[in-house]
C-alpha cells in the first residue's frame, strides 16, 4: 500500500482489469462470507497485475438505509429521545457523525485480509459524486416513463416503518395455526381458510374457479362477512385452484399481492385495516389491538358464534420477517415510488443472450433468466430519512416536478419535497459506473468500463446483479457494467449447515486470522471454492492452511540457508540430473494447470493442484532428494541450487494470489528484488521431460514401498538397516546415495544376511532385519491379519455373488462392496508378501 502498488492508472497504456467490490454495508464488519468472496477478488486481481494488466479493484460501502438509521435510533434512544423529537435536519446530522465515528469498521478488517484494492478510490453510496449519479439516472428514468408513482402491495415492516426490498424478507418456518371459516348463510355458504385471520375485516370479495360447478349458483351474488355489517361478493377467477383446499378463498386487496390483483381484474375495494404499526384501526371490538392481538380475539370471536369450521394447530408455514429487526413482515397497500422494469429487464437478459455477458457456472444462467422474464415492477421508496432523498417537489396546486442534480428545486409557498428516501439497492446498481466518475465521461471512465468480473454469491444474483446490469445497459447505451459474472456459494460450517447464530455456528474470520493468520484463512476458502457451490469450513481446515504455509516457509529457509539461487540462467537441459529434469517439468504443467484453472474460476483445483506441487513434489521430493545433491557438492550441487532457486521463484509467484503475506516476504528474501505484487506472472515455458518424470517415479515407488515395508515391520524412522541394492541395468542406479539417505539404509559389511527381498520397478532391494525384530511375534501378527483381510474377501465376494442382492441393492451399495473386495485383496497380497519376507526363526 504503502509503494502504491494498487493503485490504477488511468492514462495507463496497460489493458485494464477492472473488478469493483460489492459494497458492504457501512454498518457491518468482516464476516466468513465478506472473507471468501474479497479472497476471489483479490487472487484474480494480483494476477491479472503481474501479467502486466492496469487491473483496479475498487472499495467502497454502503450506507445501508435501515441498518444504518437502526444504529442511529438505538444511540438516541439511550440518550433518551428519539429521530421525532430532534427532527429530519438533525437526524441526518446525527447519521452523518455516527458514520465518520463508527461506520467503515470493516475496511480496517479488509486490510488485514490483505485486499489489495486501490484505497484512493474509495468509494461511498452517498459521497457527492454518487449522489449525483443517482439524481442523473433518476432524473432519465422519470423522464422516460420508467419511475412512476402508484400504490401497490410491498413488504412494509411495522418495527422500521417503512417498505423493505425483497432481499430484506428472511423466510423462516413458524408455527402458526390454520382456520377454516364459515362466511354467509344457509345456501350461500362458503368455507375459506388463512393463517391471517385478523384480515378478514378487509375482506371485499370471496372468490371461486370459474369452472368449480360448487360454487357456480353463487358467483355474483353477495354474502354476509362475519363479524361485519358488511356483504361481499363471490367472483370467479382463474387464479384460484380449485384442487387446493375448499376451492374458495377469502380476497383482502389491500394486504395480500395475489388478492390485489384479483381486486384490479373484479374492481373491488381496498380496505386497509392496520395502521404503519400493525394496529387495527377498523372501528369496533377490535380497534387498538396490535395484528396478533386481533388475530386471537377474532379467532374466538368467530368461534362463539359457531364460524369456526376446522382448526389445524401448530400449522407450520413460511413467514416473512425483516432482516434488519426480525418482525414479521405485513403486505400492505401503499403509495410508493416504482421502477417500470419490463423494458430495462428485457435489456438484462438479451446481453446474457447474445454473449456479451458471461455467467459462469453457465448452469446457473437459468436462475437469472428466471428472474429477469418475470420481474415485476421495483419498489425503490424508502419510508426512511437516511438516504437519497427522492428528488421530486410537490406544488400548491397539484403539480409534481422532478429535479435533476444540476436543476434548480422549485421555491415559494406550499412547494415541498417527497419526505421518502431511495432503495439502497438503487444507489448500489449503478456501482460499476458511478463509481468511475458518471454522468462526467472521466479518464477512469473510459479506462476502466465495463468492469471484468463480478463475483458475487448466487443468493443476490436477483437483487443485485439484476438491477447492476439493468442501469448499466440503460445508462452506458448499452454497454453492459461486467464482462463476466463468477457466481459463488455460500460459505458453510464443516458439516454442509448454514450458519446461523441460533445454531451457534458463526465464525469471525477475525479470530481465525489471530491464531492462525489470514494467509491460513484465505487458503482455506479458495480451496473450498467450487464455481456456485457452497463452502464447507472448519477450523481444522484453517489449521491445515497454516500447517501448509508452514511448510512453505521452512522449506524456503532451508533453500535460502543452502544457496538457492535465482541468478543467472538455467543450465541447459543436458547439464541438468533427472531430478532437475524431472521437477522442472512438473513446474511446467501445474503452471499450465494453474493458468486454465484461473481462467475457468476454479479456485478450489488450482488451490488444490498448488498445494500438492509445493508440499508432496517439490518438499517432500525435490528438497529431500536436494540434500544428498548439496551435501555431495560440485557442480551438480549448484546446478540444483539453481533448479531449486527457479522452482521456489515459480511455485512463491503462483501462490502469491492467494497467500499474500508470506509469499511476498519469501520471494523478496529469496531473490532480492522489489515484491511479489509486482512481479511477472510464471508462464509455461513449454519444457517437459516425461522420460525423466517416468524415472521419478520409479524412484519414488522404490522408495514408497520400501517405507511401508519397514513401517509394517516395526522399525522406527530412523532406524538403520544393512541392505544391499540390486539397481543395474534401471535408471535407478545413479539415484542409489539418494535412496540409502532417504530409507536410512546402510552398506552391507560384514555377516550381511538377505532376510527380506523387495522386488520393485525393476530393481531389487535386499534387507538385514536379523535382530531388529520379534520374528515370532511379528509372525503371529500378520498370520492374525492375513485370516481377517481372507474373512472380508469371503464376505464380500458372497454378497457379489447374491443375484437376489445384487438386483434389489443401490449402486452406490454395490460399488462400496466391490471396493471392500478390491482392498482385501489388496491386503492378503501385501501380508503375505510380508510374511514371506520375514527371516526364518
């Protein structure tokens, strides 16, 4: 940060790379989800820069309307009044000064995850230059018939007092209860059923299948409302199924979606019977009592009056409640300010359509077409006072003005302004573009749009992504905001369950970044990053992270204090051993695979496919067969040190995008120069050796087996063994230092006894175990082991050979028989090899 290696230049003769962080809310700090997704972020950015890209990831947040008016309102409620009682003006003011005291917490966090974003642009939903952003656009839309005032149903929260979006309805199961009502008399009855019985005083019609022969004798006419002096009518209308309960249900157009539309198509009045708090305001009994108050005087008025037909109890449904306070949620009919979205809809989806943008995984290119062919119209008024005001002044005699950001407001008596805020979601769609600097055609404008990848998680690609791509087209004549749109999962406990705080299984990424830090943290999740799939996570997991880098620190070290090298060039291939051969051409295909793995968004295989390189190849191989290199000196010992230094170069640059920190303290260490953030991406060079990588293996199945063989027989580690190597005529031959080092075996001498043979790749490997084990015991053992592995063998192969089984069971049951066979095959073969191995007692 401090070199200005993040920051993007925007007169910059690079191709931009441009990524644009989802904005988090100014109220929130960094949780798993927040850590998973700046991870991507990151790693595609800090590649992109040192392929030579004038890549730009932008910060920013939110102001966040209803989180951050909470705060507010909490903080003035200990202080013992409230927003009423100080007024809008000073409110504002208020939010303002909670902002710069405790909002933006989380941009510390990002820090210390590492997020190269580019501080210098950091970005606000409510700073001047976005502001004036959304004034420009809403000013374009209203002019173009695209907002428009009218009342509708919208999810209205009685706690927050105002109209919330869709993404800020959590659904949860309740135990409600399930009523069965009587309405009317004699022949003209009809039974509806409804969880929200309280409604039923805005009832205005009862309404039946046009084509139920029920309750053809009734459509049209009208019929008694219980506890009301009022008589609704029975219409007939195809949106009811007639399969589904009694094939009747009540209509209360005024708090129910689907009941005003049914009220539009019948012409029915809306009656609405709660006020913005939940409290009937329907004159009589009832008047004053909160929604579930009425809803058990009404059940119990009913029932004495015999109306009650059936009662199912506890009825579990699914209720909205908002996400901000948990209150359920109230449909409600409302005056609100609408965006027209069929057309910007259509725009959405063609661009998905013809290609211009990409949605990766493409399987989830259906969820977003589902959506963006049947969104309905978007509520963006906001019944707040933290937000953009809604640009809109009403006149003494009915008139209605919309200013732009750079019109002058009507004055003079009996002008007043829209009291009603705007959606954050509003604000946050034109990110990609308002951001850089529009409605001005900035340098970083021009430079920098349309953005590269969106990564975002599939649970908002409705709210966000949608509307992101909507105001792009419309504002940027038809430029989409993003090329690609990377959709992630979400991030899980070790078991697959969401986290939640009643199931008290919510990690702070911050407590893990202190044990085991946030190169631990980061590794862990993009290893876990399956495009769209969700992520399952554990401390174990992180723990393993830390473990790894770890490894890749000492590993380091030992290179650093052995004279690795990055000077100068590469020997040729002729000057080098088949281990150099050998490791230099895996370097060459995991920097092929990490590359394709990268263009592909799989996070998880190139986290996978590093981690095996660097720990099983070249740590547990190449570093291992290195020391019998260094230790025998000359010019093979510099050549290595050189292979080491380069493969240690590669392997500390393909990590850096996702391990930051300590592969940047490493590669300056190991080569001197300025910092990994800036260094050249690894390119495959092309060399590979298959012939040395065939003797490579070899030579590690030589030494493979020969560890099992010892461990089977009891020696520990260290233990040294007499043995005599048979490797004439095999490559083998020049590895023999290495192979005696590795299995800690020494020359024959005198008294040698052969009481053990491995015959392996070709070679021969003879051990002296006289005295180094309990021959008899030993025996005894594997004789043990040898009638268990024949037991499971027999068991399995009855149940393979059962027709009746084999037809009735699973695959995947069959498949898990075969396997145990396979396996106990597999050990009678290994035991009695070892058995016949042991020396004569």
């Amino acid at each position: 940060m401090e070199a200005g290696y993040f920051e993007a230049d925007a007169a910059s003769d690079k191709p931009p790379y441009t990524i644009v962080i989802p904005p988090p809310n100014v109220t929130g700090s960094l949780h798993l989800g927040h850590a998973f997704q700046h991870t991507l972020m990151d790693a595609l950015t800090r590649r992109k820069r040192m392929q030579g890209y004038e890549a730009l990831w932008l910060p920013g947040m939110d102001h966040a309307g209803i989180a951050t008016q909470n705060k507010v309102e909490q903080q003035l409620a200990e202080e013992g009044t409230s927003r009423q009682d100080i007024g809008r003006e000073e409110f504002v003011r208020r939010t303002w000064q909670w902002k710069e005291e405790y909002g933006g917490r989380i941009l510390g966090q990002m820090r210390r995850l590492g997020d190269g974003v580019d501080w210098t642009r950091e970005r606000f939903t409510m700073d001047e230059g976005l502001s004036k952003a959304v004034g420009t656009i809403f000013k374009r839309l209203y002019d173009d018939g695209l907002i428009y005032r009218a009342e509708r149903i919208i999810n209205w929260c009685p706690r927050c007092l105002t109209a919330i979006s869709d993404i800020e309805v959590e659904y949860q199961d309740d135990a409600g209860e399930l009523v069965s009502l009587r309405y009317g008399e004699g022949d003209e009855t009809v039974v509806v059923a409804t969880t929200r019985v309280e409604t039923m005083l805005g009832d205005t019609a009862v309404a039946v299948h046009p084509d139920d022969a029920r309750y053809a004798h009734l459509v049209g006419r009208r019929i008694k409302l219980p506890l009301t002096d009022r008589t609704i009518p029975v219409v007939a209308d195809a949106h009811v199924d007639p399969e589904f309960g009694t094939g009747a249900v009540k209509v209360t157009p005024a708090h129910d979606p689907n009941d005003f539309a049914i009220g539009r198509r019948h012409d029915l009045e809306s009656l609405t019977i709660m006020d913005e708090r939940g409290v009937i305001t329907v004159p009589g009994p009832f008047e004053g009592l909160d929604r579930f108050e009425a809803r058990s005087a009404i059940v119990e008025a009913l029932r004495e009056q015999g109306r009650v037909v059936a009662e199912k109890r506890p009825y579990v449904h699914s209720v909205g409640h908002c996400s901000r306070c948990g209150t359920t949620v109230e449909p409600r009919l409302s005056l609100q300010w609408w965006v027209k979205v069929e057309p910007l809809a259509k725009a959405a989806g063609d661009a998905v359509r013809d290609g211009r943008v990409r949605i990766h995984p493409e399987d989830m290119s259906k969820r977003y077409f589902d959506w963006v062919d049947n969104m309905h119209d978007w509520t963006i008024s906001r019944q707040l006072w933290w937000g953009h005001r809604i640009p809109v002044w009403y006149g003494p005699n009915g008139e209605t003005v919309c200013v732009g950001p750079d019109d002058e407001a009507p004055t003079g008596e009996g002008w007043t302004q829209d009291t009603d805020v705007l959606d954050t979601w509003f604000s946050s769609a034109l990110w990609p573009f308002s951001t850089l600097g529009w409605p001005e055609r900035t340098p970083s404008l021009e430079k920098f749009y349309p953005t590269d990848t969106l990564v975002t998680g599939h649970d908002i690609i409705f709210f966000w992504v949608a509307r992101m791509m909507m105001f792009g087209l419309y504002a940027m004549d038809g430029t989409p905001p993003f090329h690609t749109i990377a959709l992630t999962g979400l991030v899980r406990d070790e078991h697959g369950k969401k986290m939640s705080k009643s199931f008290g299984n919510v990690v702070d990424p911050l407590d893990w970044m202190d044990t085991y830090g946030a190169d631990a943290v980061r590794f862990t999740l993009a290893r876990g990053a399956n495009p769209g799939a969700d992520v399952p996570i554990g401390e174990d997991w992180v723990q393993a992270s830390r473990n790894f880098a770890n490894k890749v620190w000492n590993a380091t070290r030992f290179a650093l204090m052995n004279g690795a090298t990055v000077e100068g060039e590469l020997p040729p291939p002729e000057r080098l051993s088949a281990t150099d051969r050998w490791i230099l051409s895996r370097l060459g295909r995991t920097v092929a695979a990490v590359d394709a793995y990268y263009d592909d968004y799989q996070f998880a295989k190139l986290s996978d496919a590093l981690y095996h390189f660097a720990w099983d190849e070249v740590f547990d191989w190449y570093v291992e067969l290195s020391k019998t290199t260094f230790a025998a000196g000359g010019e093979g010992a510099a050549v290595s040190r050189r292979v080491l230094g380069e493969v240690l170069d590669v392997t500390l640059r393909l990590l850096h995008p996702v391990i930051p920190f300590v592969t940047d303290t490493l590669w300056t260490a190991l080569t001197g120069r300025e910092s990994v953030v800036v260094a050249e991406w690894p390119a495959d060079g092309g060399f590979r050796d298959e012939a040395a990588e065939r003797e490579i293996e070899h030579l590690q199945e030589v030494i493979t087996e020969v560890r099992r063989f010892r461990a089977d027989q009891g020696l520990q580690p260290g233990q040294r063994v007499p043995a005599r190597l048979d490797l004439s005529g095999t490559p083998l031959a020049a590895h023999e230092p290495a192979i005696r080092a590795l299995l800690r075996l020494q020359p024959e001498g005198e008294g040698f006894q052969a009481t053990a043979t491995l015959p392996i790749a070709g070679a021969a490997v003879a051990l002296d175990l006289s005295g180094t084990i309990d021959v008899a015991a030993e025996h005894k053992r594997l004789t043990k082991d040898l009638g268990a592995a024949e037991k499971e063998k027999a068991q399995a192969e009855a149940k393979l050979a059962n027709e009746a089984f084999l037809a009735k069971a699973p695959d995947q049951v069959v498949d898990k028989i075969r396997g145990r066979l396979a396996k106990a095959e597999a050990d009678i073969a290994r035991i009695t090899a070892q058995r016949a191995a042991l020396p004569r007692a």
